[in-house]
C-alpha cells in the first residue's frame, strides 16, 4: 500500500514546505520511495501477484513483475529528475514539487491497477499535473503548442473512455483477469472498434505518426525537467497499457485487424523522426525527433505480440527512458550555461568542460546502441523480430541505426568539438555527474546482463493464443 500512497503523501506535504527547503523535500521524498520500492523488490517473488484492495468497486490493484518493473523505473525517473535538476530554480518551487509528486503517484497507479477503470482513472490523473507544469513554467510564447497538447490529449481520452465503457458493458466485466478469459472475439467487429479507441489514445501519447504533432514544440518549450517527465516516463504509459492490457485482451480478430496499420505507423515514425531529427539545429528538438523515431521502433514490434519481443520490448522501454534523461539533461545543461541550444552557435564545450565531455559521450554511445549496452540488446532483438514478420519492415526498422548514428553524432560533435565560440562554460556539478554515472551503469549493466529483467517480466507476460 505505501508503494502506492507514499508520492500522494509526499505530494500534499509539498504544498507546505518552506522554498528554502523544497528542493531538498522533494530529493528526499524521491528518494525514500524509490529506497523503498527497491526493498521491496527484494522480497518480491516474480511468479506471484500482491493484491490491494482499498474496498473501492472500481479500482483495485494488483502487483505483478511488470508492474514491479514499471514502478521501479517510475521512481527512479523521478528521482534521477529531482537530482539532475538540484542546482536549478525549478525544484525550489512548491508548486512544480507538489505537481511532480502527484503525477508519481497518477503514474503508479496506472502501472499496478487491476481493474479497466481505474485504468483510465489515473491515466487522466497524469494529465493534471504534467498540464500545469507545462503552463506554470514552460515556455510558450504562443499557446498554440499547449493548446494542441491539451487537444490531442482530450481526444485520446474521449476516445479510451468510450472503449472503456463499451468493453465493460460488452463483456460485464472490468478486471484484468476476467477480461482476459472473457471471448471478446466473439464480439466481432465491435472488438475492433473497442481496441482501436484504446489505440488512438495511445498513438497520441507515445507518440505515433501522424499523431505526433504536439511532440516536437511541447518538449522544446516545456522545462527540461518537464521534458524528462514526459519522455523517459509519462510515455511510456501508452506502451504499457498496449503490453499488458489491449494485446492480451484482444489476441485474436481486433490484434489481427489492428496489427499492420500501427506496425506501419511505427516505421514510418522510425525513418520520419530520424530524417527530421537530422535536419534541426535545435538540440533539444533534436532530441524529442530522435525519441519519436525510437519508440515508433518499439511500437511496431510490440504488435506482433510474441512472447519473447515483448520480453525484450521492456528492456529497450527501459533502456529509452534512460536515453531520455540522459540527452534531455545535456541539452538542458548547454541552454542553462550558454543561454542557447543552437548547434551553429556552439563549440568547443569539451575543451572547457571535458567532464561533461564525457559523460554526455557515453550517452551518445548508449543512445547509438553500441555493444555491451542495453540498446545494443533492445534494437536488435527488436529489428530481428521485424525482419521474422517481413523482410521489408526489418530493413525500414534497420534504418535507425544509419540514422540515428548521423543525427547523434552531429548532435555531440557540433557542441563539443571545434573552435570555441564562449568565454566560459561550468563544468558538471557533482548532481549532475552522479545522474550521468547511473544512467551509465544501469544501460551497461543491462546490455550485459538483460535476462535479469527479461526473466523477471517474463512470468506477467501473457503468451498469445491466437
């Protein structure tokens, strides 16, 4: 229960905490869940399911490795954001701490609840927060990419909401467990309408193309710390929701229909967002092009809902997350020193600041997938299982590694190397080096030993019957 309870606690006590004392509350807050997420763990068995039931009809919770998996990754998220962002302005505020903490625990529940409302509940309960820290200390000059945001995230909703109550009137049943020995085959072509209401509202959240339209100038705009939230975890709810709720509830008629159309979307995400991503001179949108062609990767491999690709679809779901940090928090640091994040404006940072050097090049590496880190595992496990499906759609999924390596690779050098065009630059602050050197460990670790969380997830992963 106190994994659930614990940021929503922490979240109203934020309200009243001295500014003085803010950043070093919600460092603590992080902290202490995430510290007890991981003891946790510890006395977790992976094969078994920890049942909560706060006597609500409609939402209960349950706890199963996936889940496990998700809420480790969350407040590790929020923690390595509160660290990365100690020296800024940002977590001195009240409000931004009370907001991320809220959207933590929106985030948890979304990730352990084990009915089909409560679902959709705390999907919305995320919107809120990450909403107004968007408003409160983005900065949208117009509000044209806010309002967009605010559009396309009102239509996804509209859209799972009616799927929702069409699946729980159509079957009478709302938990995970009774839908999934429920025949929704059996409900024909309403199936498909259901499932693709639950696919919309997920195209517009990861997001896919042509559903991506607000990503772009949202993530540019927002805070970095807003950024981060977004990408390396708020996104990854959609994903989530297609792996354990739609692809095994729907295996059959609706999965089959629905299958081509979004493996298609994904790919065209994949070669669209790399190509775009070359051509920016903006870093920080750089970066939000290069995470739409990523996950447009995982997508499109989720739906051939295999067993064994999902396995290694959570590896590389973690491994973006830790990309996203990584890369949001260099982008973050360059416009924070220089006042720019304009590639032609920049140079020579490496000479000046070799620490930030190199740490942001480990993070170009892990973001190329090299060997021995766990994006080198997720890709190509990932491309391989494409190239199984079709040979074509393996050879377009195979193009993010000619591509990804020429925007990343610009996205380094540009910066980092040539003739200097600044007086000074400040080196990492040790917060910012410990961010870096965790991400770091934690993808080398998993490019070296990924079966611990590909077994781990494996026992609440449903195998496909049809």
């Amino acid at each position: 229960m106190a994994l659930i309870l614990l940021p929503l606690v922490f979240s109203l006590l934020a309200w009243f905490v001295p500014s003085a004392f803010t950043r070093l509350f919600g460092l603590l807050s992080t902290g202490i869940t995430l510290a007890w997420s991981m003891v946790a763990v510890c006395y977790f068995q992976p094969e078994e399911q920890i049942l909560i039931d706060f006597g609500l009809r409609f939402v209960r919770f349950s706890i199963d490795s996936l889940g496990f998996t998700m809420i480790l990754l969350t407040n590790a998220v929020f923690f390595l954001v509160f660290l990365s962002n100690f020296t800024g302005k940002l977590v001195n505020d009240n409000k931004f701490a009370a907001l991320a903490l809220l959207m933590q625990f929106g985030l948890l529940g979304v990730f352990t609840t084990n009915t089909i409302l409560g679902f959709y509940i705390f999907w919305e309960l995320t919107l809120l927060p990450i909403f107004l820290i968007l408003y409160w200390f983005g900065t949208f000059d117009k509000p044209r990419a806010l309002l967009q945001f605010f559009l396309y995230t009102l239509l996804g909703s509209l859209a799972m909401l009616l799927a929702v109550i069409g699946l729980m009137h159509a079957t009478n049943q709302q938990t995970y467990e009774a839908l999934l020995v429920a025949d929704i085959n059996a409900l024909g072509n309403t199936s498909i309408w259901l499932m693709g209401g639950f696919l919309f509202a997920f195209a517009v959240k990861i997001p896919l193309f042509p559903f991506h339209t607000w990503q772009a100038e949202t993530y540019t705009k927002a805070p970095v710390a807003g950024t981060m939230l977004l990408s390396a975890i708020m996104l990854k709810m959609a994903l989530f929701g297609l792996l354990k709720w739609v692809l095994p509830i729907f295996d059959g008629v609706a999965t089959d229909f629905w299958r081509w159309p979004i493996i298609t979307l994904g790919l065209i995400g994949v070669v669209y967002g790399a190509v775009i991503a070359i051509r920016q001179s903006d870093i920080k949108t750089l970066f939000a092009y290069a995470s739409l062609s990523h996950l447009g990767l995982i997508a499109a491999a989720l739906m051939l809902n295999d067993y064994d690709t999902n396995q290694i679809a959570v590896v590389q779901i973690v491994n973006h997350s830790i990309v996203s940090i990584g890369l949001f928090l260099a982008a973050g640091i360059i416009e924070q020193r220089l006042g720019t994040r304009e590639l032609s404006e920049l140079g020579g940072i490496a000479k000046v600041a070799p620490r930030f050097g190199f740490w942001f090049a480990v993070l170009t590496f892990v973001s190329l997938s090299v060997p021995f880190t766990a994006g080198f595992i997720g890709e190509f496990f990932l491309i391989k299982a494409l190239f199984s499906a079709h040979a074509l759609t393996g050879f377009i999924a195979s193009t993010t590694l000619v591509l990804g390596a020429i925007y990343m690779l610009r996205a380094y050098q540009a910066p980092m190397f040539g003739p200097s065009k600044f007086s000074s630059f400040q080196d990492l602050h040790w917060s910012e080096m410990t961010v870096f050197a965790i991400l770091s460990i934690a993808a080398i670790y998993l490019g070296l030993a990924p079966q611990c969380l590909t077994d781990f997830v494996a026992h609440s992963l449903t195998q496909p019957t049809h």
